[in-house]
C-alpha cells in the first residue's frame, strides 16, 4: 500500500509538471483590435544573437537586446479613416503606415496610407489583411485583396503547419502614376514554443515561421517591370499580458529577405513601453528632474527643480546588475549636473535616485 501510495503521488507529481509545460494555443483575440496603441522598440542587429534555434519547451533569452529607436502601431476602426464606406466591417481595423507616401509638387501626391486587417471567425478563422487605401490629390482610392492573405491562421499551436495564397493590386486608374499588384504564398509553420525574455519582460510563447514567395509588378505608362519579393519572418506570439499590457503584436520579430534560399535579417523589433528619461514612481519623487539626452552616447545631462546635493544615485542594467553608484554633490551650475557613461556597454539602463524617504527611477538608452 505504501508502494503504490507512492508511485500514484510521483505519477500525479509527473503528470501535473507535464501539463504545466504544454504550448500555449493563440486565436483571433490574441490579435490586434480597434483602439489599441502597441509601442515597440528597434534593435540593432548585431545585439541579437542566435535567433534561428528553437525547440519544444525552450527558453529564448534576448535580454541584450540594443535599442536604437521606438515606434507606435495605432489601430483605429475603419470608420474612423477616410476609406470607411470601401472598408465596412464591425470585425476589422485600420492601421496608419504613413502620412504621405509620395509627394510631387504638380506631378502626384499620395497621402493618407492605411492597411486595413479583419478577423474571421469561420472559413477561414484567421486573422486576414483586407487591403490597404491611400489617398491621391486627396481623393480617397482603395487596394483590395482579390484573394485575401491569411496573416494568421487559428487555432494557433505546436505543431501547426499551413500554406495560403494570397493577390493584391491597387486601382488601376488614371488619377496614379502606377499599378502596383502582387501574388504569391504564404508558408508558416509554429517550429517551437517555450518562454522568451526581452527587455519587455518574460512570457509564453509560441516560435512561428513565415515565408512569403511572392511575384510583384510595377505598371506604369512607359515600362512594366516584374520582380521576385521572396521574404521571412521569425515571429514569437504570446497569449499572456506582459508588465500588465496585452502584447497583441509579436513579442519579437526578426524579418528580412531572402535571396537564393539565403535569408538577410534587415529588421529587429520587440514589443515594449515607451522608453524615455521620465518618472517611473511618481508618489515618492524628488521633485522634477529631467535626463538627457535619450538615447545617449557619452555623457548624460540632467536638471532639477531644487539642489540634489547629497541625492543617492544608481545605475542598473537590464539584468538588474548595479554598475554604477555615486553621491551627487552641489552642483557648479545650482541644479544641473552630468554623467560620464563611456564605461557602459549598449543598453537599457534604469537610474534610482535617494535621498531618505524620496525615491525617483528614470530609464535611458546608452548607444
């Protein structure tokens, strides 16, 4: 009886840690929606290390990531966009690219550029680009999908494996100086799952591939021109909230060309939080100060509303290592003063300021 007592408590042990160590399963609300704000964060690439190995219940570490720049994926309703009677649906959202794509005084000028995406709960069940609009001499023209690119295919788990077609053109009309169409696949295959660390924090997740063999053309009123947009993407999804924010947008994502079976990473983004030189405990703070500049190289200024004289300071890195430590004394200048930063390597850092009872934490960028 204590045998088996044993084993059964071991087999209920074995089983429990299994089913703790299973791939998560994404779906269409793990997707981006109307109104969310998702700020990421650029990377330089040779911060990066080895992206392409993955596994089952495997840990992916790029805390060392390096930041160079930031930017902010804004998703509206389609009725909140100037293409809304071409784009109707309560299921779909639009998205800015840019302000102005081409502008040529007296010539042409496209503005107003917007990717539409929807999800689709049955038939396919995916998350699918719907097409795109932009506005030409202020007329607003829409791009449709004839044949829509499923994005993202649900349920989504280890192991999945699918392959979609997908065709696009832009309007074919005399007020554009050119026909942009494109055709092709789009392979993507869930090759792992585990946790990833980045800057942004730890989760669940699942690695996914995706390759995209496309044939693209420019018509215009001299010359069509045909070319091969053969692309991938490593992706890692995760179903959690990360520092209390829904990721909706790849934890991380390393995408780039592909050239004679050969892939070229060019870009590396993470999904992360506004990073700047402002307070981050705002109930205990030493009055207002101010770092800069954000990114910084050399030397890293800062200024107050009153002296810090005799204020505690600490710099940690993203490991939470402390690497630098001193004690501000008066300032020449009454309540500026700065910081030699050439000993720190690239990277996210955190500055605590003390004194007593008053705490302020800042974050900044060493290029």
């Amino acid at each position: 009886m204590k045998l088996f007592f044993t084993l059964s408590l071991f087999t209920i042990v074995l089983s429990s840690h299994i089913v703790a160590q299973t791939p998560i399963t994404l779906n269409n609300t793990n997707m981006p929606s109307n109104n969310d704000t998702l700020r990421y964060t650029n990377a330089q690439l040779s911060s990066l290390g080895n992206y392409t190995a993955t596994g089952l219940n495997f840990n992916w570490n790029f805390s060392s990531l390096v930041p160079t720049s930031q930017g902010l994926r804004e998703f509206k309703s389609p009725f909140a966009t100037p293409y809304a009677i071409f784009f109707l649906s309560f299921t779909g959202s639009a998205e800015k690219v840019a302000d102005t794509l081409i502008s040529i005084p007296f010539v042409v000028s496209l503005t107003n550029y917007y990717l539409f995406y929807r999800k689709s709960n049955s038939n396919p069940n995916a998350y699918l680009a719907d097409g795109a609009g932009l506005s030409v001499a202020g007329l607003p023209l829409p791009s449709y999908y004839s044949d829509k690119d499923e994005l993202y295919n649900f349920p989504m788990t280890y192991p999945k494996y699918d392959s979609t077609t997908f065709r696009f053109s832009t309007p074919n009309s005399t007020l554009t100086p050119f026909v942009y169409s494109s055709t092709g696949t789009r392979a993507t295959r869930v090759d792992g799952w585990g946790s990833i660390t980045t800057p942004f924090g730890t989760a669940p997740c699942l690695r996914l591939v995706s390759n995209v063999y496309a044939k693209d053309s420019i018509k215009t009123s001299f010359f069509p021109f045909t070319f091969t947009n053969n692309t991938r993407s490593y992706q890692w999804l995760t179903n959690v909230q990360v520092n209390g924010k829904n990721v909706r947008i790849p934890m991380l994502e390393v995408s780039g060309s592909v050239f004679n079976g050969t892939f070229t990473p060019t870009q590396v983004r993470y999904r992360d939080n506004f990073l700047t030189a402002l307070h981050l405990n705002s109930e205990t703070n030493l009055n207002t100060v101010a770092f800069y500049p954000n990114p910084v190289n050399e030397r890293l200024y800062f200024n107050s509303s009153e002296q810090l004289n005799g204020v505690s300071l600490h710099i940690f890195d993203v490991n939470g290592k402390e690497v630098h430590q001193e004690v501000i004394t008066k300032q020449s200048s009454g309540n500026t003063g700065s910081l030699i930063l050439s000993h720190l390597s690239p990277g996210v850092y955190t500055v605590k300021l003390q004194k007593e009872a008053q705490t302020d934490v800042f974050k900044f960028i060493k290029q």
